[in-house]
C-alpha cells in the first residue's frame, strides 16, 4: 500500500504548513485546504484516510463542513480528527453525533505529539528508532 493520504483543512496558512511539513517528512501524502468548502472539494476529489479539521474558519465551520462530509455517501465513513484552540467544553454539542476519532486541542500538542496521534488514529505503527 502507498502512503496514507491525510488531508489538512486549516485557514491559517502557517498553521497548514506547519503540519503538512511534519506529516510529509514522516512519510504522510498530505493536500491542505484553507475553508470549509474548499475542503469538502479536496475531500471528494482525494478521498483522504484521514482528515485534519480545525473548526474556526471563515465562510463554513468545521463543525458544518463535517455535518455536509458526513451527509455524503463519500465523506460518511472517512476518519477525522479535530484539530483546534476551542476547548472541548466549548466545541459545538453536534459534534458528538459527527463521528469524530479524537479532539485535539492545538495549543497543547505538538506537531511530533499531532503525528504520533495521526499514527494512532491510522494504526500506522511504523519502527520508530
């Protein structure tokens, strides 16, 4: 099998890169969009094993790009992990019904820790030495 493909769908382009940066290095095939509706293209388009979703962007939440993902026969059973500075107390209550693999709060991981989750998430357990 090829690498996974993980897509990143960040609206701050330092943040993307940052990400896709470390994710690429550690073998990842990794495509980055900036909304939530240019996500839901690149989504359809890439068919990704794993999303990276932060929920504050403009235009569409990442709450509501996942409720549209999810309504789709292609988007309903891809894995997803959210990826934001809003607290889990704070995160909008329909996330709970979206099936979501794991909340991550940004500022209290790094990008290596985000990987190791991506790894985990994916059962990617590859030799680390």
């Amino acid at each position: 099998m090829g690498a996974y493909k993980v897509c990143v769908i960040e609206d701050e382009p330092s943040i993307a890169a940052m990400y896709e940066f470390k994710l690429r290095l550690e073998g990842y095939d990794v495509t980055v969009a900036h909304s939530g509706s240019d996500g839901l293209k690149l989504i359809k388009a890439e068919s990704p094993d794993l999303i990276l979703l932060d929920l504050k962007m403009p235009h569409m939440s990442g709450d509501e790009m996942l409720e549209k993902l999810r309504a789709t026969s292609w988007g309903s059973g891809v894995r997803v992990i959210i990826l934001t500075n809003i607290s889990k107390n704070e995160a909008p209550q329909k996330l709970r019904f979206l099936n979501v693999d794991r909340y991550v709060v940004k500022a209290h991981h790094t990008p290596a820790q985000i990987v190791a989750i991506v790894d985990e998430t994916l059962g990617n357990f590859r030799d680390k030495k």
